[in-house]
C-alpha cells in the first residue's frame, strides 16, 4: 500500500515548474475569479502572505521551481488518507471510538514515514542531478527539499487520517474533509518548505 500510494504521489507531483498560485498574486498579478474559485485565492493570499514573509528565500534561491511538487505531493497523500477514512467511517470498517481512531493513526503514520523517505530520497537526487551545476549550494538545496518533501508527506498522512474523524466529532460530514486536507496542505507545504529552506539555505 505504501509502495502503490508512493508511486501515485510521484505520478501527479513530481513536474518541475513554478509554483503559480502564490506566486502570482505575490508578483502583482490578478484575474477575474468566479465563486468556486474565491476560496481559491483565499488560499493564495494565505500562501502569498506566507512568501512575502521568507522574502529572500523566494527571490534569491531556486525553491519557488519546487514548491508545486512539494505541496502536490502533500496533497496526494493527504487526500489519500482522507479517503480511507472516510471509506472506513461510511462502510462501518471503522468504528468512531478513540481507539479505532489512534489504529488507524497507527497505520497511517507507518504509511506516510515509508511513503515520505521513498519520495525524499527520489527528491535528494532528482534536484541534485538536475540543478546540482547551477546552484551555489547543491548539497544544502538538495537536503532542503528532501526534507522538507519528508515532513510535509509525514504530516499530510497524518492530518489526512485523522481529519475526518474530527469533523465527524463535531457534527459536521467527514466527506468535507476532502477539499479540506487539500487546503490544509497547500498552505502548510508552503511554509514548511519555507522554514527549511532559510534555516539550510538563509
């Protein structure tokens, strides 16, 4: 399982461009958006705030070409465990106990930990090898979105499970979890790789 979910979180994340979402309103660029779209740049403004907080990090290094595999990736894992939770909860597998709750936890966290050193592994090489001769500190950029690609894996499995068990908790259809996790980790994904990127590369 964590093999298979490794490999669709490489299919769909793993595409070497800019990070548009943030990255545009943090240039000054703007379009018309309809109301699907306003939570949308909701995210983005939080993302954006995010950027223009770690500044030089943006500007002065090669980080931004990464973050769209980095909170991709978080992304497709969470939504992941997002799934089987709420896959469980509807079928009756799980049961809303707090045991059940900290089983499934278990299961998610082993998951993510072998998913997030597979991915940081194939991600240490891949920016080495491709931009290893154009940055000034190969090794520390490398090391930066190994990690930081580790820690957002980690967490998005994470959340992913337990999320629709909180919104159950409360009252609210866990199936909103889906759309949820995926906000979650946009805006996570960005400032973890943020705070890794200055505290290696700042």
């Amino acid at each position: 399982a964590a093999c298979l979910l490794a490999g669709v979180v490489l299919q769909k994340a793993f595409v070497l461009i800019p990070y548009e979402p943030p990255l545009r309103i943090f240039l000054g660029r703007h379009r018309h958006k309809s109301d699907e779209s306003g939570k949308k740049a909701e995210r983005r403004s939080m993302s954006s705030f995010i950027l223009v907080r770690y500044d030089d990090i943006v500007r002065n290094t090669m980080i931004p070409l990464f973050l769209t595999m980095l909170v991709g990736a978080g992304g497709n894992a969470g939504n992941q465990a997002t799934v089987r939770s709420i896959g469980g909860l509807l079928s009756g597998e799980y049961r809303f106990t707090k045991k059940q709750c900290l089983r499934v936890l278990r299961r998610e966290l082993c998951i993510g930990l072998v998913c997030a050193t597979l991915l940081a592994v194939v991600g240490f090489v891949r920016v080495h090898v491709l931009l290893g001769a154009e940055e000034a500190h190969p090794m520390r950029l490398s090391l930066a979105i190994a990690l930081s690609l580790f820690l957002i894996v980690t967490i998005s499995n994470v959340v992913g499970c337990l999320l629709p068990f909180a919104l159950k908790l409360v009252k609210m259809d866990p199936e909103h979890a889906g759309p949820a996790i995926q906000v979650i980790m946009d805006i996570l994904g960005v400032l973890i790789t943020c705070v890794i990127a200055q505290w290696l590369l700042g």
